[in-house]
C-alpha cells in the first residue's frame, strides 16, 4: 500500500515538475517573441518615418515644379496658336478647374475658343448607342462623308467633327450655320451633349476627360470618347485627348488610343491635364497637330516624352 502511495506521490510530483517547466518555457518563449516583436515594430515605424519624408519632400518638389510651370506656361505658349481657334468639349467627368486653366492658356497662346460642349453620361451609354447612331445619321450634313464604322463614338465623331471643326486645308466651314444649329439641337434635345451659347466651327479641338472609367461597362464607355476624339482629329487640323493620369490607364480613354496604333498615328494624347506642365503640353501638342504631327505626352508609363520637343521617356 504504502509503495502503491509512493508511485502515485512521484508521478503526481513528475506531472507537476512537467507543468511547471512547461509555463516557465513557455513564459521565457513569450517573452523572447514580444521582443522580437517590438523590435520590428520600431524597426517599421522607422521605415515608415524615413518613408513620410521621402513623400513630403517629393511633394515639396513636385508643388515647386508645378508653380514653376504655372508661372512660365503663358510665356511657353506665348503665340504659338496666334490667331487660330479652338473648340473645346468635355466628358461628363472633366474637371472644371482643369476645363477653365486649359481655356486660359488657350487664350494666352493667341488663340479663341470658339465654344464648349459637353458630352453627357448618355453619350456613352451602351443602351442608348443605337438611339445615338440614328440621331447622328440623321442629322447627316449634306456632301459629309461618314465612316462605315457602326460604334457611335466614331459616328458622333464625323458628324460633330463636321460641323465643328473648319476644312483642315481651306480653314472654312464644312457645314452651313443651319446644320451646325441642327446637329447641336437634336444632339442636346436626346441628352447627349450640352452645348455653350453661340458654338462656332474652329481649326482645333481639345477634349478634355476625367480619370479611367469603372464599373460595368467601363472598357466600353473608354473606347467610345478614345473613338470619338480620333474620328474628330481626322475632320479637321488637329485634336488633344487630354486627362489626368488614372485615363492613360488601360480603362481610361487615353490608354484605349495609346492601345490602337492606328489612333496613336493622328491623335494626340496628354495624361496630366491636371498639373500646370500637362496644361501647357497640351498646347505645344496642339501646335504640333496643326503641324502634322502627334504623340503621347504626360507622366504616364505609355507616354513617349513629357511634351513635345522636350525629350523621350525612354518608354
């Protein structure tokens, strides 16, 4: 009996020596993984100091660039569009403030804008193209040729292209003043377009959109204003698809046309329109289109140069 009490004393006192060595490990283990753990916990905290500095100072440095290009952008485009004219038209996302620098520069280059217009949400609405297409064929001006392509962004393209934009080599209307009135109205009364007052026929053309499109039917509503910025270049002397770097994207309208090298080939493309230095490459890039040339401008990875005549990329 008493042997028997003994093995149960010394088991009892094994399982216990067990447990204490097992909490007295496991406290030591504890302790050596909070350690480690705070010091990678400073160590991130460091990174992320050094980090926030890096940022602040390339934001310092981007806001110099940027005042700096406000600055000397009226004496950059100085004359270089004297005496031309310009239309400008405007997705439903286009930034007012980026629409109204853009017009001042306009100014300041020489040239006059010549009216506004801007394209509704309607206007790339994937269930309401074929009600596009038939107000566009019907509206038609007569001896306007249009392309056989069916996607109404190009359509919209011909016909918005010929009564608003002037013969590229005879600079004169290629519409009457009655199909221009016509092509407006019947474009505003179906909720597709909301015109300035008073719209007149220019040598040039800025469009101007927003950031890449999202949701269901993104890549859709891209390619038709991508469509229609390149069918309205080929009406007249020239066209600037200009936004902000999310459009150069490939669900955004400018990396729709840098995609197609056909677009590419005529149209040209800004992808910062939202900074001082994207503003004034989309005027050297209009000067460029009027004479002949085009290119893919901005701070994007699919951009060739930051503007025209200032040197490539590298991409």
């Amino acid at each position: 009996m008493i042997s028997l009490r003994y093995h149960i004393v010394s088991i009892t006192a094994c399982f216990l020596a067990l447990a204490v060595g097992v909490v007295l490990g496991s406290t030591a283990l504890n302790g050596s993984l909070l350690s480690g753990l705070s010091d990678q916990k400073e160590d991130l905290g460091t990174q992320v100091s050094d980090l926030q500095a890096q940022r602040n100072v390339l934001n310092a440095r981007l806001s110099d660039s940027d005042a700096f290009a406000g600055a000397m952008g009226p004496k950059v485009v100085a004359g270089t569009l004297d005496k031309r004219s310009v239309v400008m038209v405007t997705t439903q996302d286009a930034r007012p403030a980026d629409r109204d620098a853009v017009k001042k520069l306009i100014g300041q280059s020489g040239a006059s804008v010549t009216g506004e217009l801007q394209l509704t949400d309607a206007f790339t609405d994937a269930d309401k193209a074929d009600q596009l297409r038939d107000v566009v064929t019907r509206l038609q001006p007569a001896g306007a040729q249009f392309p056989t392509a069916g996607d109404s962004g190009t359509l919209a393209g011909a016909l918005l292209g010929s009564v608003l934009l002037l013969d590229k080599t005879t600079a004169k209307p290629q519409a009457s003043p009655d199909e221009l009135a016509a092509a407006l109205s019947g474009l505003t009364d179906g909720g597709f377009v909301k015109p300035s007052q008073g719209v007149q026929p220019a040598q040039l053309a800025v469009v101007l959109t927003g950031a890449q499109q999202s949701g269901e039917g993104a890549g859709d509503r891209a390619a038709s204003i991508a469509r229609f910025a390149a069918q309205l270049d080929r009406s007249g002397a020239g066209t600037v698809l200009a936004g902000d770097p999310g459009s150069a994207e490939g669900a955004g309208p400018l990396g729709v046309v840098r995609a197609d090298t056909s677009a590419t080939s005529i149209l040209s493309t800004v992808d910062n329109v939202d900074s001082a230095a994207g503003r004034v490459a989309t005027l050297l890039a209009l000067k460029e289109q009027l004479d002949g040339g085009s290119g893919r401008y901005g701070i994007a990875g699919n951009a060739q140069a930051p503007a025209p005549g200032v040197g490539s990329t590298g991409n």
